[in-house]
C-alpha cells in the first residue's frame, strides 16, 4: 500500500512538473510552479496544524517536490520577465540577483536537510519544515509583492 501511495505521489509530482514546464511564459511557469509549492505547503502545514494526521509519504512528497521547484525555479526569471501574467515578483528579483540567488539557495539548502532528516513522525516534521518555511517566508518578505 505504501509503495502505491509513493507512485501515485511521484505521477502527480511528475504531472505537475510537466504542466509547470508546458506553459508558455517564464512568468506562467513560475506563477504554477509556486501554485505547487502552495498545495504542497498546505499538505504540511494541516500535518502540524493537528489538521490532518501525519502521513511520512505525503510529507516527503511535499518535500521532494519542493526540492524540484527550487532546481527549476531560479531559472524562470530572465531578463525582460519583470512584468506580465500578473507576476508579484519584485524589482529586486533582477536588481539583486545575488541576493535572491542566495535567498533560493538557502531555501533549497533547507529543503535538502529536511529531506534527508526523513521525518518519519509529526515532532521530526516540525523540526524538518521549520527552516524550510522560514526560508520561503524570508525569501517572500524581499522578492515577492504582497497580494492586494
């Protein structure tokens, strides 16, 4: 049951991934890609919220597709993407790209130890998702515009 419930997990990763990297448009691309990385969030936070109870398979599919969005996601902001598709990238994505080099990579870093801590319950999921959600919040509070 728990290798059928990894495949099903790893299709809908894959499918996923797929649909990010078929649309047209860097900020199309991007805009789905963090649509994901959301879902997957939501995933993790209802495990620690009390909301759901813990499931190791679920938590490290959020993980891992974490993981594949922060190979794919810095490459979706090249030059002449700043604006359209209603992107809430901030100016300082291209005007400090080292810094928001270094926000993604930390993220991704984050993500690695969560993924390699393999929290197989809620207390070693809280401590693994911790830096990871601290490191999207930090990198959100400089290179995202908030929603209006």
């Amino acid at each position: 049951m728990v290798k059928v419930h990894k495949l099903i997990m790893m299709a809908a990763l894959l499918a996923a991934m797929q649909l990010v990297m078929a649309s047209e448009t860097p900020q199309e691309q991007r805009h789905e890609l963090m649509e994901d990385v959301r879902e997957h969030a939501k995933t993790v936070g209802r495990m620690l919220e009390g909301e759901n109870a813990f499931d190791a398979d679920a938590a490290m599919g959020a993980l891992q597709a974490w993981s594949e969005a922060a190979d794919l996601f810095g490459g979706l902001f090249p030059e002449g993407t700043e604006s359209g598709y209603d992107t809430r990238a901030t100016a300082a994505v291209w005007s400090d790209r080292a810094g928001f080099e270094a926000a993604l990579s930390a993220w991704s870093e984050a993500v690695d130890a969560a993924i390699a801590a393999n929290p197989q319950d809620l207390e070693s999921l809280k401590a693994a998702a911790g830096p990871v959600f601290k490191k999207c919040k930090a990198c959100h509070e400089d290179y995202r515009l908030e929603e209006d």
